[in-house]
C-alpha cells in the first residue's frame, strides 16, 4: 500500500507523456491534477494506523526495500501533499506557455521523488528518490524567463551534484563497515568506529549542502528567488526538507559524536542569525524571503542537534506552511505588479493578500496561535541558550516588519489572478488552523513584548540607514563563484574529517 503514494505520481506522469502524440492534450490537466491529488487516498487510507512498514516486493529485509509510514514521516508527507496540492491550483493560471505539459510533468516527478524519499528506509533508495526531485528542481528552476535564472539553475545543479556525490559515497562507506542499506539493519548491527565517523561526517556535510543552511547556502537566495513562484513555494516550502528528513534518520540509526553534535548546533544558530541579517538587506521582496529559508532551516537543524525530534519534525511541517504560503502571496503581488522590488509593491489595494501576507508574517515570527508558534516551543524542550533562540524570534520579525512596511505604502495596482489569491489566503488559514489544533491557549504578554521590540528595533534601523545599504556582487564570472564556494565545502568537510577520524 504505501509504495502507490510515490506510484500514482509517477503513473500520471508517464500517461501525460504518452497523451501528447496521440492528440490527447485536453486530458493532460485533469491527469495533472489527479496525479498530485491521488496520494491523498492512500495517506488517508495509513494515517488512520499505526506505525506501518513493508519490504516493497515481498522479498526479505535484508536485500529488499523498506518504506515506512510512521511519526517521523507523517508530518513531512501532509506538508508535501497540502503545499503540492495548493501549488497546483496555483499553477493552472500562472504557467500559461506552450511547453506547460513539460512543467506539470516535472511537477509531477518531483512530487514523486520527495514522497519516495519522506517514506524511504533504505538510504540507497532515499538517495534515488531524492535525486529525481533535485534534477526536476534544476528545470524547473530554470524555466523562469527572468533574468539571471538560468545561471541560478545552474549553480544549483552544480552544487547538488557535488553533495550528490559525497553522500553516495557516504553511503558506500556505511554499507562498507555494516553490510547494510536498510536503517533499521544498520541501527541493529553496527559497530562504532572511525570509519563511520568519517561516513557520518560527509553524509552531514553532503545534506547541509543540498540543503542550503549556512555557510554551504550560497546557491539557494538566487535559485529560491529567479525560479517561477509555484517553483520557489515548493523548493522553499518542502524539497530542502529531504536531505533534513536524511540527517534526521542518520540521527535516529547512529549515535552522533559530540563534535559532530555541538559543529551543528553552532551551524544551526550561525545559519538562523545570518539568515536574518541577510534579510534584512534586501529590496528584492523574493530574495528576502529566500534568506529567510536560510534561517529557518538552521531552527530544524537546532532540533535535529540537539535530539529534539519532535521539536525539528513540527517546524519542518510548520515551514513548509508558513513559507510556501508567503512565497505564494508576495508572487501573486509581484505577477500583477511585474516588479520585485519593495519600493514598488504594494497590498493596499488587496485586502485579501494584505490578510494573508500579516497572518503569514506572524507565523513565521512564531505569534500565536498561528503553527509557528507551537513548533518553536517544541523546539525549546530541553534547549540550553534560550536568550540566543528568542533573539532570533525578534529578528524575523524584524525583517517581517520591513516587508510589511513597504507592502503598506499607498498606491495603486492592478489585482492578482482570483485563484491565486485564494489559495494564498488558504495557506495563510491552514497555518492559523493548525495553531490552534496543536497550540489552543495565546501567549498575549509575550507575543506582545516580542512585536513591540520588533518594531522598535526596526524603527532604530531605519534611521540608521540599514535599509538603504545596497548589496553588491562579489563575482565576475560564474565560474570564479562556483569555484570559491566549492572550496568553502571543500574546507567544511575536511573539518569534520579531522575532527571525526
């Protein structure tokens, strides 16, 4: 049963395919869209038992595949299958092309490949499945018309293939020492040794990369903010949450040496703080709110440092909400307004993206009730340097506060496509929905006092000047950029395997 959720994807994907030559264009939408809908039923279907696993094939444990339905997936599954579902509507009137049949099947074979990986238990198999949503990541990302996007693409192709390569490597030194690709055999057989240490330490590093979390983040701003906006919700929202869905079973299979524990927390804050600066600087309203996925990601990777899983999987699921949904209301304004800068887009004319864009900004900044709210509690269980985690807090809304600032500013504009505002607004809704089912009460005195230092500081900002630095390239050439942040990688993981061997 749980293998259809990845199958059906996969099944309409091939019929768009074959409906093309034969003349069959009319029924390429609806298979579209049954396509991201029909995993629905099966995830209705496991999410009424309990923890489910099975060896694809019937064969043995051992030499099969094993896919698992059970709390550590649950939560990235419904995220992947609420933000796909409402990303397609969204992109019914938004990809208008002739080439719209070749977008939806990448869609298609993305939405496959972060299912494969979310319900995997083989790390073989969570590789392959993760590779198909990367390669439809890069094409999809560089089918936007905008400047500057193909080279984006291409560096984002670069850079995941080069972690492509260090974790099957990783991979083959694991299977190396243990005999084993199935986690659940590993975790049973394994033997701690040098070896692994070095093994765990590449995988790490490898999935940081593709990730994007700082300091391995330098593709991610501009391949987030030049793909088309369904594009950027969905590599923002859920495809950098497979290789944090890896670290996270790496994390549940071995136990993780305190080097490797305390390097990434110190990456988890580093990236949450240098998200928020980023931020900050920016007039690009899509490039804000890349570096904001910067930063949020480093909250995901402090729960997966410290073992907070519980606290990591929630705000995984709570992001994918909150920042699909923002990337989706701001690109509905920057499609009718056809600019991205800040200076320049306004909602005071849609009440309805002015509704959805403030609940939105809000849930990232962790108000309640909004779901942001409850998944940094959980992630403050047990978390020494509370003061550092809710500095943080007051700098995303810092950075909220000035993209609202500037979305306020009078002015008039033409009104975004229907239906892409309602399922802006839908997001920004479920969001609230959830908050409220998970985290019921409201933390008046408290939310209070964290928007009002916001404000305040933001306010001291402005008057500084911050906003009016303006950032400038430090490459000429692609190739000169690629290569320097290759050997930041490069210098990275040589740390770890110091460190670790």
């Amino acid at each position: 049963m749980i293998p259809l959720i990845v199958a059906l994807p996969l099944l309409t994907a091939f019929l768009i395919y074959l409906a093309l030559p034969i003349g069959l264009r009319r029924i390429v939408k609806p298979l579209f869209l049954a396509g991201i809908f029909s995993p629905w039923f099966i995830f209705l279907i496991l999410v009424g038992k309990s923890h489910l696993s099975e060896v694809v094939g019937g064969w043995s444990r051992v030499s099969g595949i094993e896919v698992a339905f059970d709390f550590y997936n649950v939560y990235f599954i419904l995220a992947e299958l609420i933000l796909f579902s409402l990303v397609s509507l969204y992109s019914i009137t938004y990809f208008k092309h002739r080439s719209v049949e070749k977008v939806y099947v990448l869609m298609l074979l993305m939405h496959a490949g972060l299912l494969g990986a979310f319900v995997s238990r083989d790390l073989f198999n969570y590789y392959i499945y993760m590779e198909i949503a990367s390669v439809s990541s890069f094409a999809l990302t560089g089918l936007s018309e905008e400047k500057g996007a193909k080279g984006a693409a291409f560096k984002y192709l670069i850079f995941s293939l080069l972690a492509s390569y260090f974790f099957v490597f990783s991979i083959g030194l694991i299977y190396l020492k243990t005999g084993y690709l199935n986690l659940k055999l590993i975790g049973e057989n394994f033997t701690p040794s040098r070896e692994l240490n070095a093994a765990l330490g590449i995988a790490f590093t490898s999935l940081l990369l593709k990730a994007g979390i700082f300091p391995l983040h330098f593709w991610l701003p501009d391949a987030h903010s030049k793909a088309p906006t369904p594009i950027s919700a969905l590599l923002s929202g859920i495809v950098v949450k497979a290789p944090l869905y890896g670290m996270l079973m790496l994390a549940l299979t071995f136990p993780l040496d305190e080097f490797l524990k305390k390097a990434l927390l110190l990456i988890a804050f580093s990236s949450m703080f240098f998200g928020i600066a980023m931020a900050l600087l920016q007039m690009d309203a899509k490039k804000l709110l890349a570096y904001h996925t910067v930063s949020q990601l480093g909250y995901i990777l402090l729960g997966i440092a410290t073992l907070n899983f519980y606290g990591a999987i929630y705000h995984a699921f709570a992001h994918a909400l909150f920042k699909g949904g923002l990337f989706l209301s701001v690109g509905t304004l920057i499609n009718a307004q056809k600019t991205k800068n800040l200076k320049e887009l306004t909602y005071r004319h849609d009440k309805i993206l002015m509704m959805s864009i403030l609940m939105l900004s809000l849930a990232i900044g962790g108000i309640s009730p909004f779901i942001g709210a409850f998944s940094k509690k959980q992630l403050l269980n047990g978390l020494v340097g509370c003061e550092l985690f809710y500095l943080a807090g007051i700098g995303t809304l810092v950075s909220f506060a000035k993209l609202n600032y500037y979305l306020l500013t009078p002015g008039k504009a033409e009104r975004g496509d229907s239906l892409q505002r309602a399922v802006s607004i839908t997001l920004a809704f479920i969001t609230l929905g959830f908050g409220i089912y998970f985290l019921p009460e409201l933390s008046l005195k408290n939310d209070s006092l964290n928007i009002l230092a916001a404000l305040i500081l933001f306010y001291v900002l402005k008057k500084m000047g911050l906003f009016r630095i303006k950032m400038k390239a430090k490459f000429g050439k692609l190739g000169r950029e690629i290569n320097f942040y290759s050997a930041v990688f490069a210098l990275l993981l040589l740390l770890f395997l110091l460190k670790l061997f």
